[in-house]
C-alpha cells in the first residue's frame, strides 16, 4: 500500500513539473499565502508587470520567461523546502525571494549549496547578508543603512539628544531596533526607552504612555503596516510630543498611511526612511506606479518595486550572461551596474549588497515628501513637530 | 496611581469585546460541548462583513455590526446544519477536527475572496478622546464598550428568561434528560451555534475600529476566547463575560508594568493558573 | 495483526521507505523525509491521543524544545550529538513535569492546557535572549556533504520505525490495554485498580521523548528556527490531525495519514496556488464527515463487510482481555 502511494506521488511530481522547453524560468519563493501574503501578493503583482515589460521586448536569449512560483506559506522551513523544489525539481537557475526577513535569513545556507544565485528583493534584517557567500544578493538597503541613514539626518536637523525605540516583535523589528541601538550610541544620542510591542493588537498605550514618561526628544517607530496607524493615533491620544516623529519604513511608507484609509491628518510630520517613492526622482517610477494602479486598483509600496526591479535586474543578467549556468549568471548580476532605473542606480558591492540610496520623506499635507538626502529633496523638513494640542 | 487606574480602564475596554468573543464560544461549548476552533475565523467574518458594508455603502461600522450579526447568525446555522448536526454524535475529537477544518477553509475562502490585503474602516469616531480628569478614553472604544455591555446584559436575560434560553440552559446542565422533558435538542444546539456565532461576528464588527483586517486575524482570538472560557468556567456564560474583563485588564497591567509583548503570555500563563488551581474557573461553580 | 503477519508487513514497509534513497532529487528527498517524520510524529503522538485518548493539541512544546534545545546546546560549545541527547533528555523531562499538572484535567479542559503550555513556550522563544527572541536561531547540522537529505530522510526513516515499533509493543502490551482501558473509561479503570495518572503520565513521557528527537532533527535538517516555525500551534494541530484522520489507536493509521496529509499538501500546493488550504480543510471534513473512525477505520470496515462493524477494534481488544467493563 505504502508502495503504490509513494509511487503515485513520484509519477505525480514527475509529471507536473517536467516543463516545455522553449521557455526559461526564475524561481520566484514568495508569501501567498499565511500571515504575510498580503506582501507576497505585492511581489506577485510588481513580478508580473516586470514579466509582462520583459516578454514583450522578446523575453531573454530569444525565448519567453516564465515565473515559477512557490509560496512558502510565511513559514522559513517552506522556504526552504521551495528552494529544493524549485533548483532539484524544476531547474531554474537563479531565485528571487522571499518575502520576510525570517524566511530569508533561512534559506541562505540551502541557497549556498544549491549553488545558484539568490536576489533578494525586500529583506531587511541585515542577518540575511551574514554570510558573505558569493551567490546571495540583496537588491534592498537593509536596517543599518535605514538607522545611519536617520542618525545623519537627525544630525543635520537639530542634534537631538534623546531617543526612544519602539519596535514590534518579529525578525524585522528586532534587527532595526538593534543596528538603530547601535548607531544611536555611536553618535552620542542617549537612549531612554526601548519598548517592544506585539503586533495586531489594537492596544499599544501602555507603550506609548512608558515611552511619554522618558520623555524623548526622537521617535523612532519599526513597525509593520497598518500598525503604524494605530500607533499614531494613540500617540495623540496618550499626548505624545517628540520633537521627531522617525521610523524604519514599512508601516509608515506605505502609500495609504498618509490618507484617510491610514492614519490621515495623524499621520503629519512623520519621518520615514524609504527605499522607494512614486514621485523619486527616478526614471520609470511614475510609469511603474501608474501602471500599478491601472493593473490591481491601488498604488503599490515599496516592496512591489523591489520585486520588479529585482526580475529586470535577473533577466539583465541573464542577457548578458548569454547562458543560463548559474555560475554565469551569478557573475553577471555582480557585474550589473545600472546608472539609473526606476529604483535608482543598482550596483552589488563586494558582499552582494546592492549600494542604494535610502531615502527619508515626511508626510506634509497628506502627502510623501522627500526631505532628505539634499540632492534629492524636494522639501525642506518641518521640525520640530507640533504638539498634539497646538495642532489644528 | 493614576497610571494604573488609567490601565484598568483601557483594559475593560477591550474586555467587554473579549467578553463578547468569549461567550460566543461558551454558549456553543456549554450545550454541544463542541471546542470551536473555528471562532476566530466566524469573527473574522464579521469584521469582513462590517468592513464591506462601510466600504461599498459607506455605512458606519457601528450600525454596520448589526447586520453583519444577523448574517453570521445565518451563517452559523447553515454550517451547524451542514456540517455539526451530522457529526453531533460524534467523539469530541471528530468534533474538534471538524472544527479546524472549517477554520481552514474560512480563511482561505477569504483570502480567495477578498485578497490578502490588510484594511482599515477609519470613521471619525476613533480620532475622538474623551477627558475626565486625569484619564483619558477613547470615543469610540466607549461605544464598543457600550453596545458590548448591552449585548451582554441581553444574552444572559435572553438565557435566563426566555423559554429557548431556558432550554438551552437545560440543554447544558443535561444532554440526555433535556429531551425527556419536551426539548428539541438539536433546534436549540442549532440555534445556540448560531448565536454562538453571530457574538463572534458583531465582536468582530466592533472591533474593526480599533484593529485592522486580513484574513488570518482571526487566530489569536480564537485562543484568546479559550483562555476566557476557561477562566469563566467551561461553558457559564456570565462567568465568560467576567472572563473577558479580567482578561482585558490582566493584559493592560501587564503592557503597563512589564512590556507589551508578555501581554500575550500572561494570557496563558493565567490561564494554566486556574486549570491547575481550581478547574471549574475564578467564578464557575461547580458545574450544575 | 499479529505474529508474522506483522513482521512482514514491517519489513516490506522498511523496504518501500528505502526506495526514495536511490534518488538523488533533494526535492522529492526532502518531501518523503517530511512524510517520514510526520509519520513518526503521527505515531507519537498515537500513544497519548489514540491509546490513552487523551487529546493533546500542545506537542508543539516537546518538538520546539527537541529543536531548540539542540540549537542552544550547541551555539555554547557542547559537542553536537552531545547537545541532542541533552536536548532530547530535558524535553522528555520537562514532559513529565507537564503531564503532572495536566493529567489531573480532562476532556477539553485538557486539551485546552496542552494548547496553553506549548504557548508560553513559543512566546517565552519569542521574547527571551538565549532563543534569539524574534530573530531565531541556527541549528546545527547533524549531517553534512552530499548526501546530507538522504541521511535525514535516513534518520526520519529509523525514527518512524521506532515510534511504529513502540506502537505495536503499545498495542499488546498490558502498559497499552490499561491505556486503552483509561480510553473507554477512566472512572471504570481507576475503580478496578489502574493508577490512571501514572500510566497516562508513562505515555507521554514516551511520546515526548519521540517528538522532541523529531524535533531535533527537524531543527537540524532546516538549519534555522524561530517560535513561529517550531512551536507553533500548527504543528501541534498537524500531529493530531495525521493521527486522527488516519485513524487514531490503529498501527497504521497515522502512518497513512502521514503519507496522505503531508504528501498531499505538497502536490495542493504545487497544483492549486493559493487555493491549497482550502482543499486541505475541505479533505478533514469529507473525512469527518464520512470516515467517523478515520482512515484505517474506515479501511477495516470495508475489509469486514457483511460483519458487524466493531466501534474499534483495539477497543475490542481491550474488552477481550476482560480489562474494560462495558
């Protein structure tokens, strides 16, 4: 009996994933389904436009991409699972994904000895690039470049001298709580609340009011989605007045933070560091927005754009490596040097760490603005921020 | 002392809510001694339910609970009939499986249906708070409160007084002489599920405000509703609204005093107290 | 079954199991050392729930605190195997700790306590330093090299056969028909004598001490873990599931329901997307519905057709050996 079932499966397996041959395909592991496929959702829809954008300049080395999905159901040891799938079984010869920092992070070991190259396209915990192996890239910044980042900000506008963390308790909050621990002390800002919360609960006062009695000059917030939402509506209500509202993206980015649908007027004055904007000064970005949100009906975060620009970037790679060994292409995404696209100059350092530019914006009058670094700015931040009572 | 007046309040807040999801699943424990996992996921409905109605009609999630009560009471029913009734007979695991069966099925019908994005329904009323003295509180946690607490009175009039609520009681107290005495048990197990259910769905419609919804949000609170049932005492339905507040303020006084994220915890740790200290709940009596 | 049947059937199993090492297609390696250790869990898990029919839902400690046990030995120094056998050793331990305190409940209140352990469990990961909070952990490799999935499916292999082989003793020993009495009746099997908390206490122990060696090897063979992906509830949920859609207090009941749930979700989810779970939901009630005994129950009733069909069998052979009085 054992035999005939296992035997079934193996005809099975076999059966669905020996593919045609006359199209080429990347290992896509992302979230659709669990606790985060609201974001693996993301990813599907920036991948799919990128496919379509791909395909109809005549796919790469003459032949038709296809994606090649596995959903790692939000859980690190599916992932990993996803990586034999999709290298044994089906034999792509290059992965992007995951989703989460968790998932990442867990199959950066499965990856090296598989042999074929990784991008990543939205992790960041910076654990992820511990490695240092040769076949993992990241195409995103990572939590320290958003915690420097802030502190050079910071330093730029006013010098504060105390700051105050609060982060949620996963992989992502972690991570950004300690890279922004360890860059806060090394430019002399004194730490006096570090607050950790559970996310999806509807409560965080408790925090919020711990945070009020130390009394920060700085916020930092490292929060998921539609946390940052409540978090900021509770700020007022506790009566929280820091001078800088700052957070590590995510939550506070996202395009419907700043609207009624988000936070709304609460949401003024906030920083956000941001690895992506509709309105950056990139060529493509608009288009890729509009395109968007003429596709799926909403206009898309970040991660959508890191996933698109994550399969541009293979199937560049894959073009120029005029082979679909992994080794080859492996070495044509290191060799990638993009001057500029949609999510700014792409271009791998030594450890695969894609050199991109973090950027900070402040929500003013409903809107994302970018208030720093100076060369890209279009406004001037307003600081300090008002106080909740003065504030109309 | 202010700080901790101001803990308990929030938390009987959000208790009253809690004590809504939690007598839900005592009303069904209590006359099918089924554990419903899939409590969560009917909640998760309701939220779906008053989110659509103020999302498409623009009617505000506190008239829109209302409906989506009244829905998930029909919902309920249809799954009892379907897919309890037949099984009523069963052995409590054949039971519970079934249950986590359904919760499955929820909640990737509603990632099917509705996507997986996260919403929110922002109304007014959560932007407004209230002073008195030195607390404050927020509008619309109020009104939450303030219809929780209205359902809750009614429920228990409803068992207490009327001739369907006295069956069910009957119903609990015993499953075999209930019958002999002229009660059609499975239209009362049908329609405690029922009700049980449509608690869950207005819970999640006033909830909504204050929380935001994806398709798995569900599954904290189907644990959390077995840790107030218990606390109450396995299938007592005012001791699960007692529950629910003792656990609303448990969880604030523990993100006041010791961090946010052993709110959870204490929740379990709480509720493996009184199992092995007094199994029949803080207010169960021994069982009647 | 019994005698030579038995041994035959074990050994043309242990045959069929070696099968998947002539491939060296880590995917479908990986996939049967799943099945392989879902089917040593299913079978562990047998011997609390299906013998002693007390409804765990919190196994999910015993399998975390295998993983991260050998996770955390290790990360201080302590030799590898070293750290699995002390891993291993702690659980079971902590095991009997538990059962002191949740055996004195019952029916759901039971279940219900189980589900609470495993969740201070998974939330203590989440929150303290020495699991690595949030963030997780890395396990060691028990394995390297090439053949680093065949010696896992190997090693899961080997951990099935002994949870089937503990089975079988279960099922005809005296230790298993006063579980089986305690099943049917734990006033009647307390009233003629049976020290009902120490042998249910025996059987978890026994059934911990597997589950958290699964655990361990788990944790091993993913190299990384967090509280989400081993000690969440789910795993819990998926040991009972196995053992009870295959048929629970029956030999080869969870190991169908092994092959069955785990194999399938697999090829669900390679076919249908997103759309897996629900099919997967929709298989528990069809079988709910119209297997009431589970899978292998269901089996042995159409193998006995025309006869009357037993409620259980094992039940039957309780009553047999005079130990239950109806």
């Amino acid at each position: 009996m054992r035999s005939r079932i296992l035997a079934a499966l193996a005809v099975l397996c076999c059966a669905t994933f020996c593919a045609g041959q006359n199209t080429i395909k990347i290992g896509i592991i992302t979230s659709l389904t669990g606790s985060q496929a609201a974001f693996g959702e993301a990813h599907k829809n920036g991948y799919a436009i990128a496919l379509d954008q791909i395909n109809a300049k005549g796919g790469v080395l003459g032949k038709k991409l296809e994606l090649d999905f596995y959903d790692d159901q939000s859980k690190p040891d599916q992932a990993v699972q996803g990586v034999s799938k999709l290298v044994d079984e089906d034999h792509v010869p290059v992965l992007i994904g995951p989703y989460s920092s968790e998932n990442a992070k867990a199959i950066i070991n499965p990856v090296i000895q598989h042999r074929v190259p990784l991008l990543i396209p939205t992790a960041t915990a910076d654990n992820v690039m511990d490695s240092k192996s040769p076949w993992i890239f990241r195409i995103c910044a990572g939590a320290n470049d958003y915690a420097k980042k802030t502190i050079e900000f910071l330093q730029h506008n006013g010098s504060p001298k105390t700051m105050a963390i609060v982060y949620e308790k996963t992989n992502f909050g972690q991570a950004n709580m300690q890279a922004m621990k360890e860059a806060a002390t090394k430019a002399g800002i004194k730490l006096v609340a570090i607050e950790q919360y559970e996310a999806k609960t509807p409560d965080y006062r408790a925090v919020l009011r711990r945070v009020k009695a130390a009394n920060p000059d700085v916020i930092y917030f490292c929060s998921y989605l539609l946390d940052a939402t409540t978090l900021m509506r509770q700020s007022r209500e506790v009566d929280l007045n820091p001078r800088y509202y700052t957070s590590s993206g995510t939550g506070f980015a996202a395009a419907e933070f700043p609207t009624s649908k988000g936070a709304g007027k609460d949401a003024e004055y906030t920083f956000s560091v941001s690895q992506w904007l509709a309105d950056a000064p990139w060529p493509g970005s608009k288009e890729f927005d509009a395109e968007y949100a003429k596709r799926f009906g909403s206009h898309p975060a970040y991660h959508a754009m890191q996933a698109y620009e994550s399969l541009l970037v293979v199937a560049d790679a894959i073009n120029s490596a005029k082979s679909l060994a992994p080794a080859k292409i492996r070495d044509a995404i290191r060799a990638t040097n993009l001057k500029t696209s949609a999510f700014g100059p792409v271009k791998f350092d030594a450890t695969g760490q894609n050199q991109h530019t973090v950027l900070i914006t402040q929500v003013q009058g409903g809107k994302y603005h970018l208030v720093y670094p100076p060369d890209v700015a279009d406004s001037k931040p307003i600081i300090p921020a008002p106080k909740w009572s003065e504030r109309k | 002392m202010t700080t901790f007046f101001q803990a308990c309040l929030d938390g009987l807040l959000i208790g009253a809510l809690y004590a809504l999801i939690g007598m839900g699943l005592a009303l069904i424990f209590g006359v099918m001694r089924i554990v419903n996992f899939a409590h969560g996921a009917f909640l998760m409905l309701g939220m779906y339910a008053t989110f659509l109605l103020f999302d498409r009609f623009n009617i505000n999630p506190y008239y829109g609970f209302v409906p989506a009560g009244i829905l998930l009471f029909v919902f309920g029913y249809v799954v009892y009939k379907l897919l309890i009734q037949p099984i009523r007979e069963r052995s409590e695991f054949m039971q519970i499986l079934m249950t986590i069966g359904i919760d499955l099925i929820l909640i990737d019908l509603a990632q099917l249906t509705f996507g997986a994005d996260y919403h929110q329904a922002n109304i007014d009323l959560v932007n407004r708070t209230l002073h008195a003295g030195r607390f404050t509180i927020n509008a619309a946690s109020l009104l939450s409160f303030g219809i929780a607490a209205a359902f809750i009175i009614g429920l228990q009039m409803f068992v207490m007084h009327s001739r369907p609520g006295q069956a069910s009681r009957a119903t609990t107290q015993n499953r075999d002489v209930a019958p002999l005495m002229g009660i059609n048990v499975v239209r009362i197990q049908g329609l405690s599920f029922a009700l049980g259910i449509a608690f869950a769905g207005i819970a999640g419609g006033l909830l909504l405000p204050a929380l935001y919804l994806f398709p798995s949000v569900g599954e904290d609170y189907t644990l959390k509703a077995f840790v107030i049932v218990v606390l109450g005492g396995m299938g007592s339905i005012e001791g699960a609204a007692i529950g629910g507040l003792v656990l609303g303020v448990a969880e604030s006084i523990t993100s006041t005093y010791i961090g946010n994220q052993w709110a959870l915890a204490i929740d379990f740790v709480l509720f493996l107290l009184v199992l092995s200290l007094k199994p029949s709940g803080i207010f169960g009596r021994q069982r009647a | 079954m019994s005698g030579w049947k038995f041994w035959v059937l074990l050994a043309a199993g242990c045959a069929v199991s070696c099968l998947p090492l002539l491939s060296s297609n880590n995917y479908l390696l990986q996939v049967f050392f799943r099945i392989a250790l879902f089917a040593a869990l299913g079978l562990a898990w047998n011997l609390v729930g299906g013998y002693a029919g007390q409804l765990s839902l919190g196994h999910a400690a015993f399998f975390g605190m295998g993983a991260y046990g050998l996770a955390i030995f290790a990360a201080h120094h302590v030799p590898m195997w070293i750290s699995l056998f002390l891993a291993v050793l702690i659980s079971t331990l902590v095991g009997g700790v538990i059962g002191k305190i949740v055996f004195r409940l019952r029916g759901p209140y039971f279940a219900l306590a189980t589900i609470a352990f495993a969740e201070v469990l998974r939330l203590g990961a989440a929150n303290l330093d020495i699991t690595g909070g949030a963030i997780g952990l890395s396990t060691p490799s028990l394995f390297t090299g090439e053949s680093f999935w065949k010696l896992f499916y190997l090693s899961a292999v080997i951990l099935a056969v002994l949870s089937f082989l503990t089975n079988y003793w279960t099922s005809r020993s005296r230790f298993g028909y006063y579980l089986m009495a305690i099943r049917e009746d734990e006033d009647t099997a307390s009233a003629v004598g049976i020290d009902t908390a120490n042998y249910k206490l025996r059987s978890l122990i026994l059934s911990a001490f597997l589950t958290s060696l699964a655990g361990a090897f788990y944790g091993s063979a993913f190299q990384f873990i967090v509280p989400d992906s081993v000690l969440t509830i789910d795993i819990s949920v998926q040991m009972a599931i196995i053992a009870m859609l295959g048929g629970a207090g029956t030999l080869l009941g969870p190991v169908v329901g092994a092959i069955l749930l785990t194999g399938a979700s697999e090829i669900f989810k390679n076919h249908f997307g997103e759309r897996h779970l629900l099919i997967y939901g929709g298989l528990i009630v069809v079988v709910v519905l119209f297997l009431p005994e589970g899978i292998m129950g269901g089996v042995q009733q159409l193998l006995r057709h025309g006869r009357r069909p037993p409620a259980n069998p094992l039940a039957m052979k309780a009553e047999a050996q005079g130990v239950v009085r109806q």
